[in-house]
C-alpha cells in the first residue's frame, strides 16, 4: 500500500475498524487461508495509518476508544502489526512500530501472568493459546530488532541515532541495543512462567509444562539462528537451565526438543537469513490463528477439539 493513497480521514476510520476486528475474536462457520489474508490486510491498514500518526497502536490498542474499549488488545493482536511490519518492504513500519513497543508490554505480560497459577491454567483451554501467541510475540519482536529503521533511528526512550556516513560497526551496535531492549523487557515475564513450571507440585509432567520447556528450548535456538547478541549472552544460564529440564523428563522422544537446544547452544551459531525466519514465523502465526478459531468456536459450544500447533503426551 501507497503512502498517502487514501485522505487521511478515511484512512484513519478505516484503521479503527481494522484494529477493532483484529481485537476481536474469531468466530465464522471455518477457518481457511482467505481468513488470515484478511487478518494481515486488516493489520496492513493499521500499520499504513502510523506513517500519518506513528502512535496509532497505541491510540486504537491502548487508549479509551469507543469501540476498541469494549474489546481490549491482544497479543495475537500485536502480532499480526509485528508480522505485517516485517512483511513489508517499507522499514518505515518498524520504526512506527518500536515507538509504541512500551504499550506492548503490559499486555504481552498480563497474557503470561494467567500461567503462573498452574492450579487454573493445567484445567484451561486457553493456556495452550496464551503460550503460543507470547512465544511467537518474542520472535518477532526480535526479528523487528534486526532490521534497521527507516533513518536509523531507534526512538525507545534512548534516542539513538544512526547518520549517514555512520560506520557498520556503529550500526551494528544499535542493532544489538535493539536487541537487548526486547529482550529485557519480554523475557522476565516469560522466565517466571518457566520458573514456575520447573517448580511445579506434581512429580508427573503435565501436557502444559511439556509445552513451557519445549517452547523455551525453540526460543534458545532461535536466538542462535538469529545471530542474537542475546544468544552469547545468556548461553551459559540457558545451557544449565535445558540441562535440569532434559533430566527432569524420561521420555527421551519428549526431550528432543531440549536435546536440540543445548547441542545448538554448545556448537557456533549458523545464521539463517532473516527472510526465512519471517516465513517460519508466518507459518507458526497462522497456526496460532487456526488454535484461535477452534478456541473461540468450542467456546460457542462446538465439541470439536482445537487444532494444536504442537501436541505434547503426559510423562512422568
């Protein structure tokens, strides 16, 4: 979509419904490609909306709007901006976007807050869903750090500021604060979730604890892919961490995961291009949309059970 191919007030309306629907839950008779395509438009014409007020996520998502305060925001929300974002070829988006990464947070965080109390979540439908969603927010979040902002501007309370003439190591490094901004802010909530998996009263492993481990393991061994300054960082803490958990699960086929994630850790990173971490990440987001449509559907008293992006067997 063209800057400025729609009168701003048109535009504006019309990046009010999209954020409305993207705030509301999915509910049709099935869920097919065509849906998602209407997701990610919808979140396209929000994103479009930022190059005339970069702050519209957080006017539509977080302020009290009429309509949108009677659907409050979502992480699935957030996420399809973030995929849509990096989708485009203009990086105007990611710098739009990171100017309204603090009014993320709290929602990212209030999503995990629910897991802490694995008395309630191991008996709820939705925990599997709040997983996935926050999981799949880290990564992109992490991808949009990689990519350098329209002007080299990283506007994050930090004003940093890449001019021309700026050296790649200069560059480098701003990417890397990027990097660490994202990372200190999102993944405290998700290690409480962790923590409090690891420290779970029943000595047999639930299906949600499985998943916890398994998408922490994933989480590892993206950042490696990414070639994260984050990954050197943290590889010691994250390779003490994999090891309690792989021996606290005797199924060895439930611990690959794991067992992948600590060899990934012990050998150099291999980058992948970031373009096919955005592919992967699209694939894993449509799945995550589908867990959202059967979720909502069982809700309305369909019977059907959810399809699962993973699925993981009860051990002890």
């Amino acid at each position: 979509m063209h800057q400025n191919a729609l009168p701003a007030g048109i535009l504006d309306r019309m990046a009010v419904e999209c954020a409305y629907y993207l705030c509301t839950p999915l509910r049709s008779e099935a869920y097919v490609e065509a849906s998602f395509t209407v997701t990610m438009v919808a979140a396209d014409l929000v994103l479009e909306a930022t190059k005339v007020d970069p702050e519209v996520p957080r006017k539509y998502f977080i302020e009290s709007n009429e309509r949108i305060g009677k659907m409050p925001p979502t992480v699935r929300s957030w996420n399809a901006l973030l995929l849509s974002a990096l989708l485009s070829p203009n990086t105007t988006s990611t710098t739009n976007l990171f100017s309204n990464f603090r009014s993320f947070t709290p929602i990212y965080t209030n999503s995990l807050g629910f897991l802490l109390n694995f008395e309630v979540t191991n008996k709820s439908d939705s925990a599997a869903l709040d997983l996935d969603q926050a999981f799949t927010a880290v990564k992109l979040w992490m991808m949009l750090s990689r990519r350098k902002s329209s002007k080299g501007t990283f506007n994050q309370g930090e004003d940093v500021v890449l001019n021309k003439g700026t050296d790649l190591g200069a560059e480098e490094a701003i990417q890397d604060n990027r990097d660490r901004t994202v990372w200190n802010e999102l993944w405290p909530a998700f290690e409480n979730v962790l923590a409090a998996s690891a420290v779970e009263g029943s000595e047999e492993l639930t299906p949600l604890t499985l998943a916890i481990w398994s998408s922490f393991a994933e989480l590892v061994i993206f950042l490696h892919l990414l070639r994260s300054p984050i990954a050197l960082e943290t590889s010691a803490v994250h390779m003490t961490t994999l090891k309690i958990l792989r021996n606290r699960i005797k199924n060895e086929s439930a611990s690959s995961k794991i067992t992948r994630a600590l060899k990934c850790v012990a050998e150099p990173p291999t980058a992948l291009p970031l373009d096919l971490l955005v592919a992967q990440a699209r694939t894993e987001l449509l799945a995550g949309e589908k867990l959202a449509f059967a979720f909502e559907k069982r809700k309305m008293g369909n019977d059907r059970r959810p399809e699962r992006r993973k699925e993981y067997r009860t051990v002890g």
